[in-house]
C-alpha cells in the first residue's frame, strides 16, 4: 500500500528511518523500566511471589539502606562542591594569556580519560599504608604514616573521583567564561569595580548556566557512583562508604535479592530525577540577563 | 593577577593529575621487591619490560584486549550507524506523534545505568545472552544523547538541499548517504571519539553480564586480577597502563575535538 500524500510518504520514511531506535529504545529502556517497576513488587528467590509495596516499606525502614543513602549524598555532596571550586579555579586560571595554555588544558584532562578501574587501582595502590608511594615518602622524611582510608575514607574517594572529573568541569567552565563579553568586564574596570566584586558581580552570575550544569552532572554521577566503592574500599572501613549503587549492587547479584534490590534502584532513581527537575527549577529562576 | 602565581597553580594542579600517571608506569616496571620495599621507589633500579609478558602467562589478558576492542569497536560503530541517521529524521521530518516520540527519547537521558541493570541483566540471562558479545553489546547500541547531538547538528543544514535532491529523483536513503552525512563529519568524529572511549572504560555492565575470565574486558579483568593476585601491583600497573595507553592515544591526536565535544555537552 503506497501512501497518496506527499505528507504520508515523508511520514513513512520517517518510520521506516526510525524502526531500529523505537525497537532499541523500548527493549532496552523502557521494557527493562516496566521490568525493574514489576520486579520491584515481587519477592523471594525467583522474585515470583508478589510483595505489594512491601519491598518500599522495608527498604524505607532498613537502617542499612539509609545509611548508605546518606554516605551517598555527602560522597555527591563533596564531588558537587569541589567541582565546582576546584573546576572553577582552574578554568580562570586558564582564562589569562598564559604561554602554553594548551598544554595545561591536556595535562589536567588526562585523568578524564582513565577508566573508574585506573583511578581506583591506582589510587589504593598509593594510598596504601605500607605500600602506598604517598607514606613511603613521609616515613622516609621521618613523618607518621596516614590512613587516608580508614580516617576519612568518604572524602577520600571524593577526591580520588575529583582527580579524574576536575578536568572535565574546568572545560565545561572555560567554555562558559569564554561567552561573556569582555566588555561587561572593561566597563566595570572604568567604573572603579575590582576583580573581586567583578567576580561577584559578573563571573559568577553570568556563569550561572555552566554552574546549573555541573552541578547537575555531578549530582547524578556522584549519586550513581560504584567503582570506587567496588574497588577502593569495599564499602569500609565498615560500611562507611557503602555507596547505594554499591549497597544494590550486593543485594542483587550477591544475596540475589531481585525484588528487594529492584525496589531500592526505583527509590534512588526517584530520588536522582527529583534532585535534577528541583536543580533545573532553581537554576532556571536564578538566572540572569544583562 | 600575577602571572607567576597562575603558573605555579596550573604547574602543581597539572603535577597532581599527571605524576599519579606516570607512577602507575614505574610500577609496572618495578620488581615485586621493589614494589614492597620499605623506601618508596619511583623509578625502578632497571625497567622489568618482563611484567607485560608475566601479566599475560597470568592472566587471559590477550582476550580481555580482544573482548574490549570488539566490545567497544561494535559499539561505537552502531552509534555512527543509527545516531546520525535518528537525528536527521528528528531534525528534518515531520510526521504524526513526531514530538511525543522525541521526548520519549529525550526521557531517556534521565535513566542512570543502575536502574536498567537487574532487568538487563535477568533479560540477558532469560536470552542465554550472558557472558556473550551480544549480551555486553546490545544494551549500548544508540543513546539519546549521540541522537540529540547530530540533530542538532544537521538541523543548521538548508532544507532546499534536500527539496533539491527529492526533486533530482534521489531516493531518501540517497539523500541521507550522499546529503546529510558528508556534511555531519566534524560531528561524528566527536561522537566515535566519545562513544569509544567510554565503552572502553565501560565497569558496571561488563562486570555484571561476564561470568567466566575469558569474556572480561579490560577494566573487569584488571580489576578480577587484581583481588585475585592483590600483592602483585606490578602486574596490575602494568594491566593498567594497557588499558590507559589507547585512549591516551587517541586524546593527544584528537585533543582538539576532544575539548570541544566536552564544550558542546554544556551548551543546552
């Protein structure tokens, strides 16, 4: 059957276009979303046996699911903070007419490119207490070993995640200082205004987009994080960095609990998407025109 | 500001993210003594070039470099396939439930890995697909972003172009081969450059959906190493630094592209 319009035939094409992505998207997003929803009301073994909300309510009253909720957001917490800082900092740094720009933009954008697998390896390698490079050097100055790990561990691995995103935020900053008109700044040099109330009152407002953005993208990724916890710590020294990713991941695949692990990701996910539109929502009414 | 304090922030910043690099080097050429001495080693005594072949005879290292590269290869070729190809009709056609299609895509973005994993993962094992190629290759095969990135990116290109072509007589996947594409170049370099370099270092998925060592890819299998023989750093650096090197590569021919596709992911 050919279809008569012109309008009809282009609406074909378009289907006929879009075939692989509708099957590709409703398999893999939005049946396994149906899924982990259904999966999420069952319990026992074979998450077969229907639970209501049962699931929900335990998961909300499971002291050790909250606990890893709250490790969560103060591990997110930190990585939005010194994103934010450090990636800031930096990218005004590079802002100047410096000789050899470039070279710094790459050397402080390697990390990005390792896998969570390198920075952790790595970094509970030099960490390490009695192997680590780090306290080799500080016995060697005749300095006390530091149990990085075991005294902060939380805000260690912020800051080992830091090391490998600080880069990433710094470009995303430099293109955002890159789009103010150096006019705005020159004419509040003339008025008397100094770089610090210029930063105040021109930087940082002006930048309000580029900071809305990161900062979302690093409160989704902090709260999603799992690497760092499957590697580095193992959710320790006790529980204290028990991720949620993390903390789901064990209920699934290691008490294979479907059901009770399901409903937890349902949480988090809810959780995550309201972060985002409450973030979107402030961020849109923060914004300002000049 | 002054310049020598800029100097001396981007100096110490770039020694924080790079020195770590390169003592995961030395580590890999270090003896097992060396790597356990009590005085720190920073570069060893005399390069062990041995620990790479000792990594292999350890481990299957040499599939774990096939299963990544065929993993991430496959991957990022059906994104050069499918993303473009979703994005020009996104961006160029009209046709019925056309805006309610794109946000169904666009929701997309807001759904963490984490939450499709347990039903992917009982989906894979209902499909016999676990620890199979299609089951590690399936799940990635487009994204909303790639998607959202080449409409963007082809909806600047004149409508008379392809009125044009129509007129010609050319056929509609002509027009898109012969049209469209040519012109979305710069774009997919930055969409194969990212796609790749994030499956490569893809952790969660592989690790989830392989069951036997001979499937993992590298971050797994350097990982699975690692606890398994976890006083053998030097191993594991040297496991390391393979998996590191061809991205590293890839970055410092590309840094350009690189800078800006980063650039491009903060513009709304």
């Amino acid at each position: 059957m050919r279809p008569r319009t012109l309008a009809g035939r282009y609406a074909r094409t378009a289907y006929l276009f879009l075939l692989p992505a509708i099957l590709f998207f409703a398999a893999f997003f939005y049946l396994p979303i149906g899924n982990v929803v259904a999966t999420s009301l069952r319990t026992g073994p074979q998450a077969d046996q229907w639970a209501g909300l049962g699931n929900y309510t335990q998961a909300l009253g499971d002291p050790a699911v909250r606990h890893s909720f709250l490790v969560t957001v103060a591990f997110a917490v930190a990585v939005v903070v010194g994103s934010i800082v450090l990636g800031l900092a930096l990218a005004m740094a590079l802002d100047q007419p410096l000789k050899g720009r470039v070279a710094f933009r790459v050397l402080l954008l390697v990390p990005y490119l390792t896998s969570v697998a390198i920075v952790g390896l790595l970094w509970r390698n030099i960490l390490d207490p009695e192997l680590g490079v780090l306290n080799r050097l500080l016995l060697a100055a005749g300095l006390p070993a530091q149990h990085w790990l075991n005294t902060s561990p939380l805000l260690t691995i912020a800051a080992v995640t830091l090391w490998q995103s600080v880069g990433y935020t710094m470009v995303l900053f430099l293109a955002g200082l890159q789009g103010i008109p150096e006019t705005y700044h020159e004419a509040a040099k003339i008025d008397g205004a100094d770089a610090w109330l210029r930063f105040w009152r021109i930087t940082l407002p002006l930048l309000a987009p580029t900071t809305l953005f990161v900062s979302v993208m690093a409160v989704i990724s902090g709260l999603q994080a799992f690497g760092q916890a499957y590697i580095i710590t193992n959710g320790g020294p006790g529980d204290a960095t028990d991720l949620s990713v993390f903390h789901i991941f064990n209920v699934a695949f290691r008490s294979r609990d479907f059901g009770y692990s399901s409903a937890q990701s349902v949480l988090l996910l809810i959780v995550i998407v309201a972060f985002t539109l409450v973030q979107l929502r402030a961020g849109r009414r923060g914004e300002v025109v000049y | 500001m002054r310049k020598w304090l800029l100097y001396t922030v981007l100096g110490l910043a770039s020694l924080v993210t790079v020195l770590p690099l390169l003592y995961m080097l030395s580590l890999s050429l270090q003896t097992e003594a060396e790597t356990l001495s009590a005085s720190a080693v920073l570069w060893p005594e005399s390069p062990q070039w041995g620990n790479y072949a000792e990594l292999f005879a350890r481990a299957p290292f040499g599939n774990f470099i096939v299963n990544s590269l065929v993993v991430a290869g496959l991957i990022t070729l059906a994104h050069l396939v499918f993303d473009p190809l979703v994005g020009y009709v996104f961006a160029k056609f009209r046709f019925p439930l056309r805006n309610t299609l794109f946000v169904a895509l666009l929701a997309t973005l807001m759904v963490p890995f984490f939450v499709r994993m347990i039903p992917l993962y009982v989906l894979m094992a209902n499909m016999g697909w676990l620890n199979t190629y299609q089951g590690l290759i399936t799940p990635f095969l487009m994204d909303a972003f790639g998607i959202f990135l080449m409409r963007q990116f082809i909806q600047p290109i004149p409508d008379d172009l392809i009125s044009a072509a129509r007129i010609d007589g050319a056929s509609e996947l002509g027009i898109y081969r012969r049209i469209i594409l040519p012109q979305t170049r710069p774009a997919l370099a930055v969409l194969a450059l990212f796609t790749f370099v994030f499956q490569w270092n893809e952790f969660l998925w592989p690790l989830v959906a392989t069951t036997t060592p001979e499937m993992r890819t590298i971050p797994v299998g350097l990982t699975l190493f690692n606890q398994e023989y976890f006083t053998l750093w030097h191993l594991t650096a040297a496991g390391s630094v393979i998996l590191f090197v061809p991205t590293a590569v890839l970055f410092l021919l590309t840094q350009r592209y690189f800078v800006r596709g980063i650039a491009l992911t903060g513009l709304r």
